[in-house]
C-alpha cells in the first residue's frame, strides 16, 4: 500500500492492493467544511443534511470525496437526454468566460435604489460573491456579447435602462468623489498597468483567481457596539498604546501565512502555562496572523483575556477578510475601529 498528500491543507492517504482495481481514500472533510474545532458528530449531521438535500432530487446522488466531482456530478444530471439540448447546452462566448473568470471572486457592492436611498449611506457592504457568479454564468446569454455605451444607455427609455441594469452584464464605471466627502471606501477591483495584480495564490484556495489594485489597502474593520465588542475594545486600546495597523496611519499590518511562525506568533503572547480564566480565551494584538506578531516582529505586543466566543468568531471574521480582500503572504493592511 502507498499513501500520498496531494495539499498541505487537504492531505488525502490513498490505499490499493498491488493488483486491485478499486482503492480506499483518505480524505480531509477540510475539503468540505470549514470545521474550526466541531466535533465529528456535528461534522457528520452536517453531511448528512447535505446528502438528504441531495436526494430530494436525485435519489442515486452521492456525496464524492470533494465538491468539485460532486459538483461535476450533479450539473451532468441537468443535461436533458431528450430534446434540443441532447447532446449539451451550449456555452458561453470565450471572451465571456475570460471576463468572468478574471473578475470573479472579489467582493460585490450592494445596489440600494430610490426611494431606499437614505442622506447619508450607513456603511459599503460586500458580500461573498459565489453564488452571485454561479447565477450569473447560468443566466448569461450565449453567443457575442452585446456591448452598450454610455450614449445609447442614455437615449434609452427608464424602463429599457432597469431591465440592462437589473439583467447579467459586466459595466464599466468611473466615479468623481466629491472634494468635501472626507473619506469613501475604496472597494478591490481589478485595475490597468502595474496597480493590477491577477493571481491563483490564495492559500488554501488554489483555482481562485481573481484580481486586486495593489495600490489600495485593504480595511477591516471591528466595532464596539457590534457583535464582539471585546475584541474591538482589545485592539482599540493596543493601538493606542503605538501599536501598527491602526485606520488612518501608515504604520501597516503584513499578512504572514507561514503557520509555523503563525504558532509561534501565538506562543509567546499567549503561552499554554497561561492561566485561561472559565469562558475565557487570550486574544493577542498585533494577529498571530501577521508579521507583526509578538515572535517575529521584536517588538511589543497585547495581550487580553475576552470571552472565547468573540474571540473564536472574530478570527474567523479575519480569516473571511483575508479570502475577500486577497490579502496574500506580506501585503499590506489595516484595522478600523469604529
């Protein structure tokens, strides 16, 4: 028998007789699932809701070794073995598919229209945009693209304008922020020249590529009277004591993904022999996640004792922000508290 790991994060542990046909797998419900701690019974119920959802549908679906083959799976189950899609649907333009792929996966901004609009906007909202592209590429028309400029946009009727709006297109946009705005935030995007950068290296996330202006720094932002005001105060009081990534400033946080230098960064500011006190957890600032950190940066660093609840959830806030925003190994960023 040979066993085998195909990703750092993914290991999957292969088994075949020397002459068998079939083979065992060994694979990490990571692949699946963002555990982060759940037990195996919750791992399980989970995918057994999955696998019943699964067979309201189809009867013989299966839950495969990834998502991926799965996925596969099940979109093949749609193709009608009858009709005037027999042999296949057809697929969109290439120029269709480069565009999707080169801008998917970065965030979406929400559209807020009359009479919803308010005097002053509450804050930019972006969401994870997977399932806004998944629905996009299924409603996309296929064949060559329909171009519209801002001319003929501008000759057309209210109604002609919502119905372009509110159908699958890709829009180009250039805005003048007012000089008495005091700040706006800027969003990724992808941009010309050297600001640009296209990649695949997200860690853990290999086949996503997507594009940033390098030129903006990302924010995350933490608030006091939000959903782990702990964390947020923690900070807030780190930061004024000189620490770096405070909003504002240019003294920058940089990402590292290495994680044995992650653990170390966590080790020396909140060792095991460190009293926890009952519902409690160290949460440590500069992150464990950055160069920064108490081990390698040299420097100083906070420590605080927070309900592990918020803790837990506010380092997978910072997880989720580093997938949105593409923060990648050494890239810049900071942190708003508000």
């Amino acid at each position: 028998m040979a066993g085998h790991f195909v990703h750092a994060r993914f290991p999957v542990g292969r088994y075949q007789r020397e002459h068998g046909e079939h083979h065992v797998e060994i694979r990490s419900v990571g692949e699946w699932l963002d555990v982060d701690g759940d037990d195996p019974a919750t791992v399980r119920d989970a995918f057994v809701l999955l696998w019943q959802a699964l067979r309201r549908h189809w009867l013989d679906a299966v839950v495969m070794g990834s998502p991926f083959p799965t996925g596969r799976d099940l979109w093949t189950r749609t193709i009608p073995t009858r009709g005037q899609y027999a042999e296949g649907f057809p697929v969109l333009s290439e120029e269709l598919r480069g565009l999707l792929h080169a801008t998917a996966g970065q965030g979406r901004n929400e559209l807020i229209t009359p009479p919803r609009v308010p005097h002053q906007l509450p804050q930019l909202v972006e969401y994870d945009r997977t399932f806004a592209y998944a629905k996009h590429t299924w409603k996309s028309p296929v064949g060559t693209p329909r171009r519209i400029t801002a001319t003929t946009f501008a000759a057309w009727s209210q109604k002609e304008q919502m119905r372009a709006l509110y159908g699958c297109g890709h829009w180009q946009v250039c805005v003048t922020v007012p000089n008495t705005w005091n700040h706006v935030g800027l969003l990724p995007a992808p941009a010309p020249g050297d600001r640009a950068r296209c990649d695949n290296a997200l860690p853990g996330a290999p086949r996503q590529v997507g594009c940033v202006n390098v030129q903006a720094v990302p924010v995350i932002s933490y608030s006091l009277t939000g959903p782990w005001p702990e964390i947020a105060k923690h900070i807030k009081d780190a930061q004024a004591t000189g620490l770096p990534g405070k909003y504002g400033t240019t003294n920058y946080l940089t990402r590292l993904t290495d994680r044995r230098k992650k653990k170390e960064n966590r080790e020396k500011a909140c060792p095991s022999s460190l009293q926890r006190p009952p519902g409690k957890s160290c949460d440590e600032y500069p992150f464990a996640s950055t160069w920064q950190g108490a081990k390698h940066s040299g420097g100083d660093f906070s420590r605080r004792m927070v309900k592990a609840r918020q803790n837990t959830d506010a380092g997978k806030a910072l997880k989720g922000f580093y997938t949105y925003s593409r923060v990648l190994e050494g890239d810049r960023f900071l942190v708003w508290i508000r």
